[in-house]
C-alpha cells in the first residue's frame, strides 16, 4: 500500500497499466480497491487514480 500513495503522491494521476508495472505486485487489483474503499485515492478516469488529502496524511502515518 505504501509503494502505491509514495507513486500517486510523486506523479499525481496515475494510470493502471504504470502501477502495474513500477509495482509489480499480483495483488494491486485489491489493493487498489481497498484504498478507494477507505478514500485514500479516487478514481479519476477509467484507469487512472489520484491521491485524496486524506491519502497524504495516511502515507505520513506508515512507518
């Protein structure tokens, strides 16, 4: 979860397919979808997520 909002956080928008590939992690679906659940990152277009303000505070808090 840490790799995803360091890379939304660094790039802002960021498409599906570029996550996969600077992640690599077989589970990104879920994670994806869990941190849209806790609206840590929304959904800006059909593949491409943002960090939410709410996202920012939640990667300062990981250790």
């Amino acid at each position: 979860m840490k790799q995803i909002l360091k890379s939304l956080d660094q790039k802002g928008i960021v498409d599906k397919h570029t996550l996969y590939l600077e992640i690599g992690d077989p589970k990104l679906p879920d994670r994806l979808a869990f941190l849209c659940e806790r609206r840590d990152i929304k959904l800006v277009s059909v593949n491409a997520f943002a960090i939410t303000d709410k996202g920012k505070k939640t990667l300062f808090k990981l250790p």
